[in-house]
C-alpha cells in the first residue's frame, strides 16, 4: 500500500514538474512569436530595402523589443529590493511596462501614426521636450547598446563553457576513459551558482556604460561643433583658385534640440572662418514643414565673397518643401542649385559649381518621388563641364562613383552624420550609418576624383551623438 501510495506520489510531482516546464516553454515560444510579429510589423518591405536590408531591420527591431522587455526585468528586480510586500513583482511589471509604453507611443507615434498628429513649438527647447522627449531617446539608445553588450558577455559565456565541456571530453579520452582523474589534472568544474551570478551581475554593470554615454551624448556632445580644416588637391585646380576655401556646413534638421539659436552660433563660426565660398548641403528641416522659414533665417546672415550656395536634400522632399524653402533660400540671397550649374569666376577662369536634389535609386523606401535607375541619372549633359574643374554639391555621399565616372573632381556630401552613433575613435566605418553608405564621414578618393562627406550640425531620430561630433568644414583647395 505505502509503494503504490509513494508511486502514485511521485508520479503526480513528474506530472507537476512537466506541466510546469510545458507551461515555460509555451509562454517563451507565445512571446517570441509576438515579439517577432512586432518587429515585422516594423520593419520595411522586402521589395523597398532588399533581402539584406529586410534582414537587419528585422534583427534590429528583434533586439530592440526584447531589449525594452529585459531592462523592464532588471528595473523590477530592483524595485523588489525597496518595495514589500508578495504581488509587488507583478504589480511593479504592469507600472514599468505602461510608462514604457507611453513613452514609445508617444515619442513613437508621431512617426508611424496614420493621423496627423498636432505639432508643438519645432525649434525651440520646451519643458514638454524635456520631460518626455529627452528621457525617451537617453532610454532607447542606452538600452539597445546595454542590452548589445549583455548578449556578448552572453555569448562569451557560452564559449567559455563550451571550450570547458570540451576540455574535460578531450582530458577523459587522453586517459582512456579512466574513472579517475589524471594525476596532476586540474578540475574544469561548471562555475557554482554564486560565481554565475557574479558574472551575471558584472554583466549588467558594464552594460550599464552606455546609458552613461548616451547621458554624455544627449547633453554634451551633441552642441560640441568641430570645425575640421581638410586640405584638397585638385590636380586640374586654375592658379587662380590656388588656397580657394570652402566652408560646408550640412543637415542642420532645425528641431527642440537643434535650435535656431545653435544654427546661428555655427553660423557665427563659419563667418569666422573668412572663406571664399559657403556651400550648404542640405536637410535644413527635420520632420516639421512648418520650422523652414525659421531655418532660413537663421541661415541668411552667412557671407562670403562668391556666394552662399546649397542643394536640398532627403527631409525636404519628406516634408514636401523643396520648391517653398528654394524660394526663401533665394529672398535671403542664397542659391539652391537643383540639376543645374553655377561657375564661379576669379581671374579670368572658372570653377563648375553643380547642384543636385537628392539622389536616390529605386529600391527605397524613403520617398516615392525623385527615384532614378542611377545616380545624378540626367546630369552628365546638363551640368558637368569637361574642360573645367567641377565641385558637385549632392546630399547623399552614395552618388559619388556615379560623380567619380562622370570626371566630377570634388564632391561634398552630407546626409551621414557621421554615423551619429559611432566608435569613429577606433575606425569611421564602426557606424550605425554604415549598411545604408560606405562613405560615413571625411574625404574619400576614386578614380581620381574626391568625396567629402561632412558630419553635419543637427541629430535626426536620437538627438545624441556618439563618436560623431557636429563638424563644419573649411575645405582649401590646392593643385597640390
């Protein structure tokens, strides 16, 4: 009686304990399934940004959501350290994930919205932006990086204690399968539960780093401007143009965070600088249509001797103001070259200077007008002079083995920004920006002819910038 009773019992604890894993293993296959269909959701079409680009949108979108649901988890855990009490888990779970919510819905939803949503104040810092704009972006970038850096010393663990499985298979063989140990062997034991812990916890220390640096970013680097001073041989330079300087300055996305006062304190440095020519290459408005006439303005008092001069790029076909600030820009005294050519006289000779809309081919999801089969397709007779040194000014630096066939000299570009979120301190192509363009920031060379891709002033998206300082250009020209 007592065996069929202890049979029974332990037959209903198996029973239990399968119930229980069957139960944890639903519920992980039930939210990866969701998470799954959330970052689909997200992401572009296969047919608008190719097989590559559908892949890494998915797996970014992938790692952004399940990074949101694990730092909720490690700000629970904490909480449960102050709060009492048995349903303070669940309790502390539902109030996390609602002010996540809120705040991606909000942040978020301005974008990916069906409606129109009311804009506030678009380029001035207001108390709104600083409470839930701010915090969000510091929250969103820092947790994606951490949650990056736990995946690696996840990773690392792993192989760690593969190679030592290995190991010990490796040493039980060499002792002919012997019972024993090898005399002298050193014992590769699984690490106890407190040193996984440990490392556990110095795991999510480190990967704490980047909310530091996203903080860094946020307050600090985004208004640190550099202003570069490259040096540009052109062999077919006229003696005329020998010391030519030119600043650029580029995607200044005129926003809360980028405010029509910090567009005027560069446009002070650049004036500083005393050069030739000023060229500008687009994206002077962020999302907001309605922050173009301040822009403008803020741009107006920019001087130099042969001009201020500009091409448009990808935010102003966005928010469909290419032909409304083209004509600002000209009331203020500053050119918009659209497919079309100014040469800049000295002495006797001439520069080619070419100005192009936005170029971009048709496998893309950015916008349903100006698609053409290759770049600066339409420009070779219109604007490229052989006989004369031509300067491109195109916003997007991927147009630049189309300029470099074509015999264009010089490029500048912008459209970049460096990356933004950049390890540019070890290498500039360590960048975010990186799949879309291999010309993140600096100057490039092909075929003889030349690329400049300058950083930029404003942020789009995060308004932080990491290892990508806002930069304004003086470019000297030399023959050599």
């Amino acid at each position: 009686m007592s065996e069929s009773l202890y049979s029974s019992g332990t037959n209903m604890a198996t029973m239990i304990i399968s119930l229980k894993a069957h139960k944890r293993v639903s519920s992980r296959v039930i939210t990866f399934s969701l998470v799954a269909f959330c970052a689909f959701w997200l992401t572009p079409s296969w047919r608008e940004v190719g097989p590559f680009g559908f892949l890494f949108f998915f797996a970014l979108f992938m790692m952004l959501i399940v990074s949101q649901i694990f730092w909720v988890g490690r700000v629970v855990d904490l909480g449960e350290r102050f709060i009492p009490g048995k349903p303070r888990r669940a309790w502390l779970t539902a109030i996390a994930s609602v002010v996540c919510l809120f705040f991606f819905a909000y942040n978020i939803g301005l974008y990916i919205s069906p409606w129109k949503i009311p804009r506030a104040d678009s380029t001035h810092l207001s108390l709104r932006h600083v409470l839930f704009e701010a915090p969000f972006w510091w929250w969103f970038v820092g947790s994606w990086a951490g949650f990056a850096l736990v995946l690696v010393f996840w990773a690392l663990d792993r192989v760690g204690r593969a190679a030592a499985w290995a190991c010990r298979k490796a040493r039980k063989v060499a002792a002919g399968h012997a019972a024993t140990p090898m005399p002298g062997g050193i014992a590769l034991d699984p690490p106890s539960p407190a040193r996984r812990r440990l490392l556990e916890q110095a795991a999510i220390a480190v990967s704490a780093v980047p909310f530091v640096a996203a903080a860094y970013g946020l307050l600090c680097e985004r208004l640190d401007v550099e202003v570069t001073h490259p040096r540009i041989a052109l062999a077919r330079l006229p003696k005329a143009f020998e010391g030519f300087r030119i600043v650029q300055l580029s995607d200044f996305h005129i926003s809360p965070f980028t405010t029509a006062d910090e567009i005027r304190r560069c446009v002070t440095i650049a004036n500083g600088l005393k050069a030739d020519l000023v060229a500008l290459t687009g994206d002077y408005v962020g999302d907001d249509p309605a922050t173009q006439g301040e822009v403008v303005q803020a741009l107006a008092d920019l001087r130099a001797p042969f001009g201020v001069f500009g091409c448009l790029g990808n935010h102003e076909i966005y928010t469909e103001t290419e032909d409304s600030i083209t004509r600002l820009f000209a009331a203020a005294g500053i050119r918009i070259l659209r497919q079309e050519r100014s040469p800049i006289q000295s002495h006797g000779e001439a520069l080619n200077l070419i100005g192009v809309d936005y170029q971009q081919k048709r496998i893309s999801r950015d916008h349903d007008g100006h698609l053409v089969d290759r770049y600066l397709e339409g420009s070779e007779k219109l604007v490229v002079m052989p006989d004369m040194v031509n300067v491109l000014l195109s916003h997007n630096p991927n147009s630049f083995d189309r300029a470099a066939e074509l015999g264009i000299d010089l490029t500048l570009a912008g459209h970049s920004h460096g990356g933004q979120l950049a390890l540019s301190f070890i290498n500039r192509g360590l960048a975010l920006v990186y799949p879309e363009t291999p010309y993140v920031s600096g100057r490039y060379e092909k075929r003889g002819s030349q690329l400049y891709v300058n950083r930029g002033i404003g942020t789009t998206g995060p308004p932080i910038r990491l290892g990508a300082r806002p930069e304004i250009t003086l470019l000297e020209l030399s023959r050599t």
